[in-house]
C-alpha cells in the first residue's frame, strides 16, 4: 500500500506544489500566456511600458487570489465586498495568499495623514491615555476625528429579563477634535463677494457657486425656503441674508416632496471646504480657490487636537509635538521612554518608526496629510506594515517599488525584497530598473513590444541569461548614457529666493532657462519643495505632476486628449449630421448597452457576467450611425485604431483634419503611437498613462516646462525615446525643468541642482550646481558617486 502523503519518489506530495502555473493567459494585451513562477523566489517581471507585465501580474495571478480568498468568506460578507471577476485564463495552480503593494496614491482626505495609515497615531493614543500627565481619558481623548460630546437623558439597559433605566446628566464623552477648525487644523474665511453677484436675483443667476443653477431643484428648494426670487441680493434683509449664507439643515416641502435646505456656507464646508482641493475638479478647485482664503487655526495652531489633548505630556512633550517630529527624531525620544507598565507597546511603536527608517522614509512627519505622499512614498508606506509581519508563504506583489528612489536608496529597498523572500514568501516585482532586476532569482520578460505588439514571453530563466538573449530588455540591461560633449548656453534664469518650504533652508539658486535642467537629491531632499513651491507657481510655467489620470470604462485616449471633439465634427461635416451622432455617451449610444459595448449581469454574490452586447457586437454605436462614414472608415474603426494608424487617415487625404492630427502627432511624439484611440483608461499602464498626460500638456502655452519624474514606468528602451522628446522640446525654445532620479536622464542634462546632503532635517541646501561633467568630476556628493558609477569611465562606453 503507497502511503497517500508520498509520490512515486518517495517524497512528500506537498513538496511537489512549488509552482504557480499560468497557462492561457488572455487579460488585456496577453496572448494565450504560459508561465511557471516559482514559490518562495524573488521573481521580476520585465519589459517596454505596455508589454503586458501588469496584466500578468496583477491582472491574473493577484486578482484570482484575492477573488479565491474572498469566496471563503460567508454569502454575508461578500455582499460587502467588491465583485471580481474570473481572470480569462486557463488554468491558475499554485495560487497563494497575495498581497499586493501598489504605487496608487493614498485617499486624498484631509483628515489622514501618516500616523493614522501606519497605525502609529494609534498606538501613540493608546500611549497618552496610559501614562500621560494629566490624565485626561480613553484614547479617542487624543483623536483630532473624534469630537467631545456631551449627553444627558435616560439610559436603558436589560439586565436578568428586566429593564433598567438610569437617569444620565451631562455625561461627556471625551473627544480630541479642536472645536474651533473641526480638526483640520486649518479655518477658511470665505469672500461673499465671491459667491454671489448682489446686483442680481436668485432667479437671475446671482448665485456663482459651481452647480447652483436655479433651473433645476435648486430653484424650487430656495424658492420653499421662503427666499424671494426675483429680489436682488443686495436688498434683502438681514434675516433674510441670514436664511440664505448660514441656515442650518431645515426640512422643508416642495411639491410633494421632503427635502433639505441649507444654507451655503455650511453647505460649501461640507461639499467643497472639508475636502483636500487636489480631490476637487479643476473649476471647483478654481473656485475655491478664488473664493476662500485658508489659515492655521488660531485654537489649535495646526496640531488639529483640542486643548484638554495638548495638555497632557509624557517627558514634556503632548502628542502634537511627537506627530510633528521627524520620524527618525521620534525614534530617538522613544528609546529614551521607559514608563512601567507600557512597555509591550513602546516595543511595537519602536519597531514601526524603526521600519520607517529602514524603508527610506525616516524624514516624514507623523502629521504630514497622506494625500501629499508621492506614489513612491505612500508605496512604501504600505510596505511598512509587512515589513514585521510573522506570515510565510505569502505571495507578495510589488509594483516598481524604486520609484521615486535615489541610486542610493535603492540598495537597501533591494535588501528588504530580498528579507521578505528570505522568510518564505514568494515575491513577484514589476520593475524596469537594472539594479532591481539584478538582484532576480527568475526573470519573466515580456513584449516584444507594447499594447497589439506585445503580450507574449520572450525570456524566462535567470539575469544571466536574460543579459545574453537578444529580447528588447536584455539588449538594453546594460545600457549607460554617455555624457554630454557639449552643453547648451542658458539664456536666462529663474531667480529663487530664500526658499524655506517644509525642510529648505533658506535657499538661493538661479535655474537656468533655454535647458534641460535635473532636479536631483536623495528621497526626501527637498526636490519637490523647491520645484513645486517656488517655481511651479510662477507664470509661464506649465507642470506636469505624478498625479494620476482619472477615468471610467468610457474613458480612452481620444476622449481624455480632447481628439474625438474635431474627429466628431468632421464627421458631423462629411454627413451633414449632428456631431452628437459620434459619441457613445450621448446620442449615438448604442440603446442596449447605453454605449458600453457590453452588457454586465448582477449575480448577486457571485461573480458579475460581462457579455458582448448582441445589438451592437460591441461597437458601441446605433447600426444607422455606422452607416456615416470618413474616408472611408466608421467611428467604431475611427476608434479602433492606434494613433499610429489614425495618423495617417487624418495626416492626409479626405478625411485631413488639422486639429485631430495635431493631437495625434503629441501623442505619437511621447511614444504611444501603438495604444487604441478607443482603448479604456483603466487598462493602459502607469507608464502609458503618464506619457498620456504629457502630451496633453505639449500643447500648452508656457515657456517653462516642468516635470516630475517622467521615466516613471518606463523601459530602458523607453528612456531612449523620452531623452529625444526633450532635446526637440528644449530645441523648439521652451525650458524644461525636471525632478528625477534616474541617471540616464542626469547624464543628458545641461544642467544639474543636487540637493541634500541628506534627507529631512539633513537635506533642504543645494550641495552641488554645474553641468553632468562638473558633477561626476566633483564625485562629493551621493548623486555625483552614482552618476560617476554609472558613466564608467567618463561616460564614454555608452551602447
């Protein structure tokens, strides 16, 4: 009899799983993909921007493990969670536990910042509630979320089958929010002028708040609140002006129906004023921005707490002043706390400042807002929590975890990696930076191009072997730009002055205009700081930021470039109908679908079914609208093209249109010339979406041009095409200002502000100014050993 437990080896059957089996992988751009991971390795998934690494990788192996760990939940749960779909895939073994690390931004909420996402506010309440002077109360005493309530009534209480009842007379219930700026720190003074025109009625539109037209409910609920409309503003009486800036929340009656009046100004606190603006959209945002004037709040002085909060201290400090630290100080003043009784957790408040540290992120504050994190930042952040985690045999996924990071740093980031594999977890990265993929146990290379072009495997085995194929990557593995032999001439300066945002001290510089000028430091440097607050709002200058591109399904390339609006019209034109015939969204639409191209059918708990619209074939479009065509091509083929292809229709011939090529050429000059004009948002790639919204921005008038860390997502092949956009950008007479770390792009620059030494409270001074050559020859700074590393031998074995 053969022992169920064993194979025909001999062996233990469970050691055989040590795969994850993909076979027929078809998510977006992938081709029917095969691939064997193996368990408990570090394995990086390479390629050009585009090449199908992220489908791979978070499209399929992630995505069916979080949707399999989901269905052990109850019927109950999953009611409460997000439907997943099947990934289109054959067959998925080996699947573990995943857990995947992204470079999403973190919510832009105002009312989270560092400590509450870490947990370390958390912890440091729980700390004051303990062992701070005076005692004050429970945890919540010490949270700028919770307000102090205070009730009194009659409490009921069931106890032995009978109820009890207690009279209760001002019981508080301690809070930590300062009363004064509802915990945001921050008050705003709002201009009335602003919002509304006293010369005008309600009826005639004297109201300029965004989304306050009196054509709709609006109009009848102020007209139910009694306010008269035909009456300009500037006549009303004081209750009256009262009833229409400051009424609370009244029920009223329009007819027939219960709804809610309020007055604007708590009505614009709660939609527009308690929101982050970066959240806002543009003429919202604009709007707020025009109208309110923000200052710290003069109760709280920023700190967001109430005074009971800031009156009790541990060793002289109250929480405010421990959030407002450097993390790295932090961890200093903890190693000096030795309260009895604590002391569980103070070790595991040690450990996370520590993990903050280890990570590169020692120069934060517990205060800062997360929504302020770069994507490289609030990634790492995330990694914090997994850094001390007792789990094994969990597939960790991380998506290009060195962004953001200096060379410096990207050495200790590859030692983390390889810590979390060494515990016995699988560890899946997507990254395109040679220092990352050396350290690979296995390389999966994908391509050979992008979008229709790649999907496929072209290498898998080990990084010598990927180094000795003749895949895009592997030829390119050992690229180095070489420096410049001549430099351009600047042809003028941004004179900044006395720079003190957040960590700089007092900084004078001039950046050069008429050149491609690199930003560059350690992570935390004060880069940003500089750039963004003392250049990027200066007049002339355009800016393009790491900010991600938002959209739904229905959003695509020609709709977020603005290219479908001329395209719809010289449709219009050619057929002599209305240009509203061409959109998907509007007349056009496909009446099953309502222009989706599919049809998505709720199952309740189980998976949602998406299926190919049968009345359109999921084109999107009514069959009479296809009947209209432009040089001799449909919308739904129009939309169907990649920009290369719609270059040439609308370049020339009878379907010439101007405008739409114009846009086409921007796009084609940032590198996407194979992505789908109809192609939805969510399924192009960091690095596509990026050079997405850099072309958008080509077409802005502004002599300066900024950007922050656009090799974000790139290929080494990709960096090549970026390098060319900028000279011809440079060349056609505009500034470019860039903040980067990559080393490629520092090599090609006229050039160069390092800041640092270091980061936080170590950083904020220029520490070297000069061209590459200048930089490399100095070799004292961080940046200036890297970048001397990195040319070789003066720069002169380039590839």
């Amino acid at each position: 009899m053969v022992d169920s437990q064993t194979d025909h080896e001999g062996g233990p059957a469970a050691d055989r799983h040590d795969l994850i089996r993909v076979q027929g992988a078809r998510v977006n751009n992938l081709r029917d993909v095969s691939v064997e991971v193996p368990k408990r390795r570090l394995t990086v998934f390479t390629g050009v921007s585009g090449s199908g690494k992220s489908s791979l990788v978070h499209g399929t192996i992630a995505a069916e493990s979080q949707r399999m760990i989901n269905e052990t939940y109850s019927a109950f749960l999953q009611g409460f969670m997000p439907t997943l779909a099947r990934p289109e895939v054959d067959v998925l073994e080996g699947l573990t536990t995943a857990i995947v690390v992204d470079q999403e931004r973190m919510g832009a909420n105002p009312r989270s910042t560092v400590g509450t996402v870490t947990d370390a506010n958390a912890m440091l309440r729980i700390l004051f509630s303990r062992v701070g002077k005076p005692s004050i109360g429970p945890p919540t005493a010490f949270a700028f979320n919770v307000p102090t309530r205070t009730a009194s009534g009659v409490m009921k209480s069931q106890k032995g089958g009978a109820e009890q009842r207690t009279v209760v007379r001002e019981a508080v219930y301690q809070g930590g929010m300062c009363p004064r700026c509802d915990g945001t720190g921050r008050t705003s003074d709002i201009d009335l002028t602003a919002l509304y025109d006293d010369t005008r009625s309600l009826a005639d539109g004297a109201l300029t708040v965004p989304g306050y037209s009196m054509d709709g409910w609006y109009g009848r609920i102020f007209a139910g609140a009694g306010l008269p409309m035909d009456k300009p503003i500037g006549s009303f009486t004081a209750k009256e002006l009262d009833t229409l800036l400051h009424a609370p929340p009244t029920k009223i009656q329009v007819d027939g129906v219960n709804l809610t009046f309020e007055g604007l100004i708590p009505k614009m606190q709660k939609s527009m004023l308690s929101k982050d603006l970066e959240a806002l959209q543009p003429h919202v945002r604009r709007f707020v921005e025009r109208a309110t004037t923000f200052s710290t709040c003069p109760e709280c002085d920023g700190t967001r707490l109430s005074r009971e909060a800031l009156s009790s201290r541990i060793r002289g400090a109250n929480i405010a002043d421990l959030c407002r630290m450097q993390v790295s100080d932090l961890a200093a003043w903890l190693r000096e706390v030795d309260e009895p009784g604590v002391e569980p957790l103070v070790a595991g408040l040690r450990h996370l400042v520590d993990s903050f540290e280890e990570i590169g992120l020692g120069y934060l504050s517990l205060d800062r807002p997360a929504g302020t994190l770069s994507g490289g930042e609030a990634q790492r952040t995330k990694m914090i929590r997994h850094l001390g985690s007792s789990l094994t045999d969990v597939t960790y996924v991380f998506d290009e975890p060195t962004i953001g990071l200096h060379a410096h740093d990207v050495e200790r980031m590859n030692a983390l990696l390889l810590r979390l594999r060494d515990k016995g977890n699988t560890v899946l990265v997507v990254e395109h930076k040679p220092e990352a993929i050396a350290i690979a146990d296995h390389v999966v290379d994908l391509g050979p191009g992008a979008g229709s072009a790649g999907g496929t495997v072209c290498f898998e085995g080990t990084v010598a072997g990927l180094r000795a194929s003749d895949t895009v990557t592997g030829r390119h593995l050992d690229d180095r730009a070489r420096l410049k032999d001549a430099v351009r001439t600047p042809t003028g300066a941004i004179e900044v002055r006395g720079a003190a945002t957040h960590n700089l001290r007092d900084v004078d510089v001039d950046i050069p205009l008429g050149v491609l000028c690199v930003v560059t430091g350690v992570a935390g440097s004060g880069k940003t700081s500089l750039v963004h607050g003392s250049v990027a709002a200066r007049d002339d200058v355009v800016v393009v930021d790491q900010g991600p591109i938002s959209g739904s399904r229905r959003s695509n390339p020609a709709t977020y470039t603005g290219l479908l609006d001329p395209v719809r019209k010289a449709f219009a034109k050619a057929n002599g109908v209305k240009p509203a015939l061409f959109s998907s969204n509007s007349e056009g639409a496909c009446g099953a679908c309502n222009g989706a191209g599919v049809i998505y059918t709720e199952l309740g708990i189980m998976e949602t079914v998406e299926s190919t619209c049968e009345e359109c074939g999921g084109r999107r479009f009514r069959a009479e609208v296809l009947e209209h065509t432009l040089g001799g091509h449909d919308i739904a083929e129009v939309l169907a093209m990649s920009v290369d292809e719609a270059s040439l229709l609308f370049g020339e011939g009878e379907a010439r249109t101007p405008a739409a090529s114009a846009v086409l050429e921007r796009l084609v000059d940032v590198g996407l010339g194979y992505v789908r004009l109809g192609q939805p948002l969510p399924t192009l790639s960091g690095g596509e979406r990026q050079r997405l919204k850099l072309a958008t921005h080509l077409k802005d008038k502004g002599g300066v041009l900024v950007l922050d860390e656009p090799t974000s997502g790139l290929h080494l092949a990709d960096v090549e095409q970026l390098l060319g956009l900028l000279d011809r950008i440079v060349d056609a007479g505009r500034s470019v200002v860039v903040v980067e770390h990559h080393q490629a792009l520092m090599a090609h620059a006229d050039w160069i502000l390092d800041l640092g030494p270091g980061a936080g409270h170590e950083g904020g001074r220029v520490v070297f100014e000069g061209t590459p050559a200048q930089l490399v020859a100095d070799a004292s700074t961080l940046t200036g050993q890297h970048l001397a590393a990195y040319v070789g031998d003066g720069g002169t074995t380039a590839r």
